[in-house]
C-alpha cells in the first residue's frame, strides 16, 4: 500500500463508490497521455470533472463524465499522476462499467472492474479556478459533422506534409488539406453557422485526438481564422491551438474544393 497522504478533503467523507460507464470514460482517459504529468479529478453532483491543459498550451480538456453514485458524498477533488492513473484503467474494456471507491483512512482510490482491482495515489489536487482547459475565443463559424467522417477527413492526408494539416470550415463541408499535395480529404458539414474559415494544426496531435471519438458520435467543431479549432463530443470538448502560420501562406480557400 502507498504511504502518500491522501489530500485532506478525503477526511470529511466516509465513502464515496462512483460508477462511469467505459464506453463514456476511456475517450477521455485516454486523451490525458497527450496532456499534463498530474491531472484534477472532480466528483460532483454532474459527474467525473475533467479540465486540464496540456504542459505544452497547445491542447485543452474539459470532460463530465456521467457518474452514478452509491453513496450520499459532498463533492471530492484530487489529483492523480497521469502515466499511473492511466496504467491503472486504459486498458479496461469489459465489463461494461468501473467503480472508484476512496475511503476516508485510505491515501489511495481503488478501480476495480470485474475481478480486476487497483489503487491509484490521491495527492493534493490543482484549485480548478485556476485552469482555463480553452482559449478565450470568440469563434466565428461553427458546424456538426459525423465523427467518422472527419476521422477519414484527416487520415487521408496524415503525414503527407510537413506534419500540419489545414482544416478549412465552409458552409457545406470540412476540407483537410496541406499546401503542394494534391490529396484532399473532405467531410459533409451540416448547421454551418458563419464565413468560411480555417486553421493549421498539428496532424499528429489532431490525429490522436480524433482517435479517442467513437465513429458513431456527431461532433460540433467551431474556429476561427488562424485560432484554435474547437471540438465538443458527447461528452468532453477539446481545444487545440493552431501550430505557427508560415511566413509565406498558404490559403487553403483559394481553390474550391468538391465533396465526395
């Protein structure tokens, strides 16, 4: 057992047991690897609070992970060590559901699904007022599309540049492109709100991202010209900021683009 002293808020509760559903909770796990070495968890009333920035500033995560409660608590924050916390869950795909359990006289979290049980280190956590998971922006254009379809969007032109992808937004459809190569992955928009717009992001980092979203979901993506691009699943949205524009740009909108 860990001799870490768990952070003093555990000392007011008696027990706290929290069901997540896996289908809800490893998207979002998993997308801590691309984030900070220590990660706050929040147990409230709304579910499993996750926000958080990466150690870079180049993405952000803000997740509520629906959570079903067998005990009466006062909402709980803790931090956890990413590499461990992940070691301890990620890997989790049936059964359908994990428990978390903290205990006042414990300095661990036990996760126990099925058979399988382990214990995560609680250490004292980040004060969530102080972490802005997105960018104060104002966005300009917004839209849905199918996440599967954004998914093929990018991979058709992964790695083929020099590891930036522009992602135009249009009032019908979603282009990925990159500047000298004439492949163009594209992805049918629907409720496009705004201009015509664009931004450059890494396709490594926009790549592992789409990778955590279920095919099945309908994501809302929002940006802006030059500034992040914003995307919102069921359950957790993230922001990436763009990767430097070069100096001499390449307008992605300069040529029309048919959908397939």
């Amino acid at each position: 057992m860990s001799t870490t002293r768990s952070p003093p808020q555990f000392e007011r509760l008696t027990r706290l047991d929290a069901h997540v559903e896996t289908a809800d909770f490893l998207p979002v796990a998993r997308l801590l690897a691309y984030l900070a070495d220590t990660v706050t968890l929040r147990f409230t009333e709304d579910g499993l609070r996750v926000e958080t920035v990466s150690d870079t500033n180049v993405i952000g995560l803000d997740a509520t992970i629906p959570v079903e409660y067998d005990t009466d608590t006062e909402p709980v924050t803790f931090a956890v060590k990413t590499e461990q916390f992940l070691d301890s869950t990620t890997f989790i795909n049936n059964p359908e559901s994990i428990k978390f359990q903290i205990r006042t006289d414990d300095p661990e979290v036990s996760v126990s699904a099925g058979s399988y049980l382990n214990y995560v280190d609680a250490l004292e956590p980040t004060d969530p007022e102080t972490i802005a998971p997105h960018p104060d922006v104002e966005y300009t254009t917004t839209a849905e599309v199918d996440a599967h379809e954004l998914k093929r969007a990018v991979a058709t032109v992964f790695g083929s540049g020099d590891g930036a992808v522009y992602v135009t937004l249009t009032d019908g459809a979603l282009w990925a492109t990159v500047p000298d190569v004439e492949a163009v992955g594209t992805a049918s928009l629907s409720g496009t709100d705004g201009p015509q717009t664009y931004t450059r992001l890494s396709d490594e980092l926009f790549g592992a991202v789409l990778r955590r979203v279920h095919p099945d979901e309908t994501l809302r993506v929002s940006t802006r010209d030059e500034f992040p691009f914003h995307v919102e699943a069921e359950h957790f949205a993230v922001t990436i900021v763009p990767r430097q524009f070069p100096e001499d740009e390449y307008d992605p909108t300069s040529e029309e683009v048919d959908v397939l």
